[in-house]
C-alpha cells in the first residue's frame, strides 16, 4: 500500500478559497513592520526638540528597532518552522500593536526605546515568517505572484514611511505615528483570525542557540561600536574595542553555522553566484535608500523650511514613483529579464544620487522633487526584478530559508544605512566646523550641507558599484544567447 501524502493547503478547498485575504493579512503587517522603520525619521525633529535630545540620540529610536529585528528574525523563522509560522505570526501581530500603544506613551527616550524593543519582538516574528506562509498556502502556478507581492509591500512600508509620517506629525503629533498601528493592527488582527487556517506542519528539531546568541552579540557590538563612535569618536579604544569583537564574532558565527546540522542561517545558499550578487545589490540599494531617508527631512525641514506636513509631500514623491514603476517593471522582467532591469534602475539611482549631491539651501522645491521622483523610479525599477532574481535563483524547498536571508539583508541594509550616513555626515561635519559635532549647528547651514553633499555622493558611488556588479552579471548572463546567433 502506498504511504499517504501528507495533507496540503492546496488540498483545503475552504483556504484555497480566502488565500488572497490571507495574502492582505500578511501584507499589511508586513507593510506595517516595515514602514515603522523609516516612519520615524520625519518625526526625529520634533522628537529631538520634545525629548530634548541631540541628533546622534534621537537616531537610537529609529536604529534600536532595526537591530533588535536583525538579531531575531532569523530565530523567529527556525521558531516558525518548529512550532508553525502562523502561530508566530499570530504573536508577532499582538507584540507589533502593544509596542506601538507603549511607543506612543514614550515620554523619555528609556520608555520609547523600550517600546520600539517591544514593536521589533513583533515585527521580527511577522517579517521571518510571511514569504514561508505565502510559500505554503499559493500554488506554484501563483506562487512567484504572491511572493512578489510580498517583496512589492516590503519595498513600499521602507520608504513611505517619511512620506506618511511628515502628514501625521503635521496634522497631529508625533506619538501618532505610533498610535495610528493600533486600530489598523486590531482591525487586521481580526480579518486573520477569520482568515488565516491553523498550522499543518511543524518540523522537528533543535534550535541553533549558539549560532542565535552568537548572531545577536554580532549585530549589537557592531552597530553599538558605529553608532557610539559618533559620540566615543572612532579611535576611541571602547569604539575599536566594540568592533573589533564584532569582527571575532562574524567569524566565530561563520565556522559554527557551517558544522552545524541545523543552522539558523544557511549559508549554503550564498554558494549560488546569482542569488548571492542580487542579495548584495540588495542590501547596497536599501543602504543607500536609508541614508536618505535619514537625512531629507532634516534637508528639507531645517535647510528649506518646510513644515513637516509639506516635507512629507514632497518625500512621498519618492514611493508614489516607486508604486507605479515596480508593477510595471515586475511585469516587464517577465519579457525582457531582470537584470537589465536592476542594471537600468542602478543607473537611475545614481543620477538622482549625485543629484542630491549638489542640492543648496537656494534649491528650488521643485527641483529637489524631480530628484526625489526620481531616485523612487530607479528604486522600482531595481527592487521588484532583484526579489524575483533572489527568489528564483534557490531551490523551491530552500524558498523559506532565502526569504528570511532577504528580509535580515534588507534589514541589515537599512540599520547599516542610518549608521553610516550619520557617521559621515558628522564626521564631514566635524571637518567643516573644525571641531566634533554630533548634530544641527543653529545658524550655519553650510557645515550640513557639506556633510549632506558627502553622504549623496557616497551614496551615489555605493549604487555605481552595484551597477558594475550587476553590468557584469548582465553580460554573463546574455554571453550564451550570443554565443548561440553567431
């Protein structure tokens, strides 16, 4: 007698049925989890000046969150595959929304920064786990659609955020950029408890403590050791003390993920060329789209004197480009490939980059929102052709594990964009003034925007190099197809 096939979602008709309701349930979280890591930084003015803190403080709420997402995400998915990605999923939507209720209390930088802890816990547990949900509740025939769809919402939540977050601060306060959470998470919370099924699997196994606890150590002594810097300065020897741990770390992680039966994070999938070039491009894209995301408000607000509200508009410009750019340019890639597409839309970001560059206190508004459009459109056209190149580059049973390595790259992309645009920009600061600055000198706005124009130009050199790497990959991949017309 034959052994029975174990049962399927896509053998239960009634979750076959509400399967797109699923998908919104898991995308709005996702969208949520994401946007509350750039929402904050239109508001860090006002919050800098209600909790009265300097600038290299105020960046602890917007960094703290990231961290704590990279330190976990990866064990909340080996969690999700031990006790049931929807179970954890579920936790992590009840963890989001009080986090965000606790944020919105924060009356010292202490209590926010406990709540953003807390708003991480659930975020992690969401983000580690919804491209596997997608994975087992769509067919193979709506599979890749769904994941898109997924990585569409990632890519939206990352860079809205300023957008949305300038209209709240403007019309309300900033603790609503916290508060607004609760009744869209309660509201969604409810849909998947109507929508979402129960778990049908749950793997057996150990979990990777070492590596878990090893990972955190890194992530922590490596982006506390950048981020103090800017206070210890980096020839402090606390700040050398702190990285070069981190370093020790990274290696110790390496050698006992790789003797490791069941690792948290397969590194086995880094040997696939095509998969490891998209995830750095990835990662270098998110980098640069976070330092400026980091640093426009400010440029907008203290440099050109718009109200929080109108720096809000003119910073949404940035995802509307990239709504109606990404579907076009994922349906494309379908016909023409995708590296063409990542190679033209690096090669967008870094016009609108060196653009940047040279923006000056007497720019006109218009101008900085031609550039802004402009780096959302190359933003579109890169991410949706990257995430099906990541996706489509891995076996279907490894589907889960590279999409939690994409969403702790993307994540590790923001947090290193933050820390390294801010640390360059108070040191070009520091140059230009003669002296250390951590923050806003009232009065000389040519020291900041010496600071911004080296951030940019940074910038602009980090999606250059993407567009070499992705340029060669480009010409490999059609050197077969020339081969064969000659």
């Amino acid at each position: 007698m034959n052994q029975e096939q174990p049962l399927t979602y896509q053998d239960i008709p009634e979750v076959q049925k509400k399967r797109w309701m699923i998908l919104a349930t898991v995308n709005m979280f996702t969208f949520m989890s994401t946007l509350d890591a750039s929402i904050v930084n239109v508001a860090l003015p006002q919050i800098s000046h209600d909790l009265h803190l300097p600038i290299a403080s105020s960046e602890w709420i917007v960094t703290i969150y990231l961290m704590t997402i990279c330190v976990f995400i990866l064990l909340f998915g080996r969690l999700g595959d031990m006790f049931g990605k929807i179970f954890i999923f579920r936790i992590g939507t009840l963890l989001f929304v009080l986090g965000s209720l606790l944020c919105g209390f924060g009356s010292t930088l202490h209590l926010l920064l406990f709540g953003r802890v807390v708003q991480a816990f659930g975020a992690s547990m969401t983000m580690a786990n919804n491209f596997g949900i997608a994975t087992d509740i769509f067919p193979r025939s709506e599979r890749g659609r769904a994941l898109g769809l997924i990585g569409t919402f990632v890519s939206l939540g990352a860079i809205t955020g300023p957008g949305i977050g300038g209209l709240i601060v403007s019309a309300l306060s900033w603790n609503y950029i916290f508060w607004i959470n609760v009744p869209i998470g309660i509201a969604v919370m409810v849909l998947g408890q109507r929508v979402l099924p129960r778990d049908l699997f749950r793997s057996k196994g150990r979990l990777d403590a070492a590596g878990t606890a090893i990972f955190g150590l890194f992530i922590i002594a490596l982006f506390g050791g950048l981020l103090l810097g800017q206070h210890w300065r980096f020839a402090d020897w606390r700040t050398l003390s702190l990285l070069l741990f981190s370093a020790v770390m990274l290696g110790v992680f390496l050698i006992v993920e790789w003797q490791t039966r069941q690792p948290m994070l397969q590194l086995r999938l880094f040997k696939n060329p095509m998969f490891s070039v998209s995830i750095f491009c990835g990662y270098l894209v998110f980098l640069s789209n976070f330092c400026f995301n980091i640093i426009a408000p400010f440029y907008t607000q203290d440099i050109l004197h718009l109200s929080a509200g109108s720096s809000g508009l003119l910073l949404m410009l940035f995802p509307i480009m990239m709504a109606i750019i990404a579907p076009f340019s994922g349906a494309l890639s379908d016909k023409i490939g995708s590296e063409i597409l990542t190679f033209i839309g690096l090669l967008v970001l870094v016009a609108a980059q060196v653009g940047l560059g040279f923006l000056n206190g007497s720019s006109s508004v218009l101008y900085a929102g031609l550039l802004i459009a402009l780096l959302g459109a190359g933003s579109g056209l890169f991410m949706s052709p990257n995430n099906s190149l990541v996706m489509s580059t891995v076996p279907r049973d490894q589907l889960g594990s590279a999409g939690s390595v994409n969403a702790l790259i993307r994540n590790l992309g923001m947090i290193s964009g933050i820390t390294f645009a801010t640390t360059l920009l108070f040191a070009s600061m520091s140059q230009a003034a003669g002296r250390h600055i951590t923050g806003l000198i009232p009065g000389h706005p040519s020291i900041f925007l010496y600071g911004m124009h080296t951030v940019f130009l940074a910038s602009a050199g980090i999606c250059g190099l993407c567009a070499v790497i992705t340029g060669i990959r480009l010409a490999y991949a059609r050197r077969p197809l020339r081969g064969k017309t000659i």
